[in-house]
C-alpha cells in the first residue's frame, strides 16, 4: 500500500482571526489603460539557464555576502529590463507585485502535512530614473525589504483597503511576476515522455 510520507491536514480552524483585531491599511491603485503605442503585441518565451542564474548570483554574493534566491534575480532582472523597454518617464514609479506563500509565517507553526494556502501579495516599488541607474544589487534588496515588509505586518492583523483609489497609475508601469518551478508541470507525461519546455497560454492578446 502507498502511502504519502506525510499525511494530509486540513485544520481550517488555523485560519480563524483573532481577538482583539489589529487592522492596518494598505494603497490600492486604479489602472490607467492608455491605447497601445506599441503596435501588435505578441507572445514570446525568453529562456535563462540555471547557469546563468547560479553565476549572477555568485557575483551578487561576492559583492555583498548576501544570499539572492533564484525568483530575487530573475524577477529584478527582468523588472529592469521591461521599464527600460517600454521607455517610461524617470520622474515616475514603477511598481513590481508577487504573490509569498505565507504559511512559514505562523506561530506556532502549521503541523507537518497542512496542505492548506496562505498567499500574501508583496509589492516592490522605485523610481524609474533610480531603478535604471541603480545596480541590481540594489533593486534585489528592493524586493527583499517588500517581502521583509509583508512578514512583519503579517502576526494578529487583517487588511482593509482604504476607501477609493489612492494613486493612479499607467498600466504599464505596474507588473506581476510568479514562480511555477515547482508545480510539477515539467513531469507531466500524455504517453510521449516529459515535456521540452512549458509555457503558460497568454490570453487578451488579440491575433
């Protein structure tokens, strides 16, 4: 008989608030579409080796003997280069958004097996003028201290939104970024063998 090394647990009883309540707000923001100046859009795959990911890390660690995880470098690197191709005003803020699993976060901790989510939403903000012209480095240790922000602010609070939009802001000044290295879908097997690459299916682009 198979069996998982760890038993499943549900435990939504975990997740209730607690008492008293501790709010604290945060800023929401209304997106500005503008038409498109940028022509027909399209789909694309850009594919960065572990290797080339391992080697900026070493290069970050010999400089500032900090550890950067692989998303941390991608995810700035990647956040670099889009504000510089879409070529958006230095005197504005571009905003970096990414969902941190927040289980680790509980005291005391979640027992073995608890397969439940808890997903907080980090934002990472800068200039544009300080983000092109900063290091990579630099814009690293923007993303850590959001992710840092999120783990504090995290013990007895509940979020609430403040009322209305706090700040209007382009859309493309504003970008997600994920992670689904570890989803499985590279294992998944339809009779022909694993799969040579994997791709998400990008939707709302017109043909």
């Amino acid at each position: 008989e198979i069996k998982p090394s760890s038993e499943p647990i549900w435990k939504r009883e975990l997740l209730k608030p607690e008492d008293p309540l501790y709010r604290f707000q945060y800023y929401h923001f209304q997106l500005i579409c503008p038409p498109s100046t940028f022509g027909k859009i399209v789909q694309g795959s850009l594919v960065i080796t572990s290797e080339t990911i391992n080697c900026i890390k070493q290069c970050l660690r010999e400089e500032s003997k900090e550890f950067c995880s692989a998303f941390e470098v991608v995810s700035a690197s990647a956040w670099i280069a889009r504000t510089r191709a879409l070529q958006i005003p230095h005197s504005e803020n571009v905003k970096l958004i990414f969902a941190m699993d927040m289980r680790k976060l509980f005291n005391p901790p979640l027992s073995k097996g608890y397969y439940g989510n808890f997903v907080g939403t980090v934002c990472a903000m800068d200039n544009v003028k300080d983000l092109l012209s900063g290091s990579l480095l630099r814009v690293v240790r923007i993303i850590k201290k959001a992710k840092v922000s999120l783990n504090e602010h995290f013990t007895s609070t509940i979020v609430t939104p403040q009322s209305g939009s706090d700040e209007s802001i382009n859309y493309e000044n504003i970008v997600g970024f994920g992670d689904r290295r570890r989803l499985g879908f590279d294992e998944v097997d339809f009779g022909w063998g694993h799969a040579n690459n994997v791709s998400l299916v990008q939707h709302g682009l017109k043909e």
